[in-house]
C-alpha cells in the first residue's frame, strides 16, 4: 500500500472502536486493493487507480460509519420519540411554572408591572434554553453507551384514541398564561402598584369596585383558566366550549365596559396621570378582542 492509501485507512478507521480496528483496517484495504487493481486493467495508471479509487469510495469520515464508527446524529431514531416527548412535557409544565413563580417572587418585590413581566419573560426563557441543553445532553450519552430505555411489552391496548385534534397546544398554555397574568396583576396592585395622586399613594385599579364587579372579573378569568383545561382534553372546538367561550368573553367585555362608562375601574386622578387620552379605547380594545375570540371559536365549530 503507497502512503495515499495509507492515509485513507487511517482517516476512515479512526472512530472505529479498538477491538474491531484492525478488522475494519485489513477488510477496508482489501476493498481499496481490489478497486485500484481493477482500475489498472481498465488501462488507468496506479496513481489515477488509486486516486480514482479513494474518490469513488467517499469521505472517509462517512465511510467509518459503515464500519462501525459513531453516528453522525445527536439522537438516533431509538431514542427521538422519548427525548421529543420528555423535552415537551418539561417545557409545557416547568417553564410556565416558573414564570408564575417569577412573577409572585416580583410582586412580593414591590416591582412595578412591566419590569416584573419582562423578568418573568427572562427567567422563563433562561429556564427553557437550560432544559432544552441539559436534556439534549442527557440523550446523547445515551446514544453513544447504547444504554437502553426502560419501556414496558408494548400491547394493542396501549394504542391512543383517535381524536381530531384541532387545537394546539400553544394556544391553550398562551391563554392559560394571559388569564394568570391579569388575576396576579389585578390582585397584587392594590398593595405593591401603587400610584402617586395628589400626593397619596393610591392603587390603579378603583377599590370601590371590587365588590362585586372586579371579584366578578377575577371570576370570569378562572372560568376562562378551566375552559382552556377543557379545549385541552377535548382537543377540538364544540359548540359547548364555543358557548362558554363567548359567555365568558362577554362578562369580561360587560364588566369592563360598565366600570369604564360609570367612571369606577380607575381610582380617582389615575387616568389623569396618562397623557393625551390613551387609556380612553381601553373599553373597545377588550370588546373587540372578545368579539374576535369569540368568533375564532365558532369559526371552528362552523369549519367543523
């Protein structure tokens, strides 16, 4: 064998595990021997033979894998199916959780609305990309000892229900989060938001109405938190929830609306504070939200 093909064995046998080497070395020299031989009888010269035939047989970093040589995947087809669901699962269950527990941790604080939700974002974000790496690494040396998963004797039984699933899940965990985001929000400013007027510090939202109509709101939220549960187990839009969609859209756009027109969601002097008028669409801006909410729910139905 000259040094070119030397080289070539070398390359393509050096991710293949010690006690299979030499077999791999002496089963691919033979391969390559045989290619340049019969190059030459085809009337090419040794040095194009060989170089003909090295380029023929490829990368030799490619060429290890069929001797035995490490995947060239993170994750194999073996255990992709675990590590997605796992991944899912403690992305749709951790991070969520540990955005509420930001923002609690915020609110207890004393910090303001938006610095608290930007942190929140941050923390929930950190927490996301550090399973997402820890997770993915954990499966890779999984894949590379061969070590096997635990899995029960599969059956017929273990088969899912088919269920035409029409809603994702992404929109149930955003609307989930939204309504958990206003409860706290609601809650926590009356004693950690406050706003200067007049010199006293006075809480956003007016303290006259919680009784009833911002319990009510609160209400409506947690309704909204246990339709959102139901979507999830249903996995498609019925006129049931699609009732209760609207419903519940409609007492949160009523409560709003009368609170607004008779001057008793704010505390006296807060809407003030904003220049130039911007709270004043604040009522149109919930209508036309729950109007299209609700009409994306019977969209569905209808489609259906």
């Amino acid at each position: 064998m000259t040094d070119l093909v030397d080289r070539y064995v070398t390359a393509a046998v050096a991710g293949v595990p010690q006690p299979q080497r030499d077999d791999v070395t002496r089963e691919l020299q033979a391969s390559v021997a045989d290619a340049i031989d019969d190059l030459v009888a085809s009337g090419l010269t040794r040095e194009e033979a060989e170089r003909q035939a090295m380029t023929e047989l490829g990368d030799p970093a490619v060429l290890a894998e069929r001797f035995g040589g490490r995947p060239r995947h993170l994750i194999g087809p073996a255990y992709f199916g675990q590590y997605v669901q796992l991944l899912r699962v403690l992305l749709m269950v951790v991070v969520p959780i540990v955005g509420v527990a930001s923002l609690l941790a915020q609110g207890l604080a004393g910090s303001s609305p938006l610095p608290a939700v930007l942190s929140a974002l941050g923390t929930m974000a950190a927490v996301a990309v550090q399973i997402a790496f820890w997770v993915t690494v954990v499966f890779v040396i999984l894949e590379r000892t061969d070590t096997a998963l635990p899995t029960g004797q599969w059956t017929p039984d273990d088969l899912p229900e088919v269920v035409e699933r029409k809603i994702g899940i992404g929109e149930i965990v955003g609307g989930i989060s939204w309504a958990v985001l206003l409860i706290w929000s609601m809650v926590w400013q009356r004693d950690h938001w406050l706003v200067t007027v007049d010199g006293a510090q006075v809480p956003v939202l007016n303290e006259d109405a919680w009784v009833p109509w911002l319990l009510v709101l609160i209400g409506a939220l947690v309704a909204a938190i246990v339709l959102e549960v139901c979507k999830l187990r249903v996995g498609r839009w019925t006129v049931m929830l699609a009732t209760a969609n609207t419903v519940i859209n409609a007492t949160i756009a009523a409560v709003v609306v009368f609170l607004w027109s008779a001057g008793d969601l704010l505390t006296a002097g807060v809407a003030d504070l904003v220049p130039g008028g911007l709270l004043n669409p604040l009522p149109w801006i919930v209508v036309l939200i729950a109007v299209v909410d609700s009409a994306n729910g019977w969209w569905h139905v209808v489609r259906r």
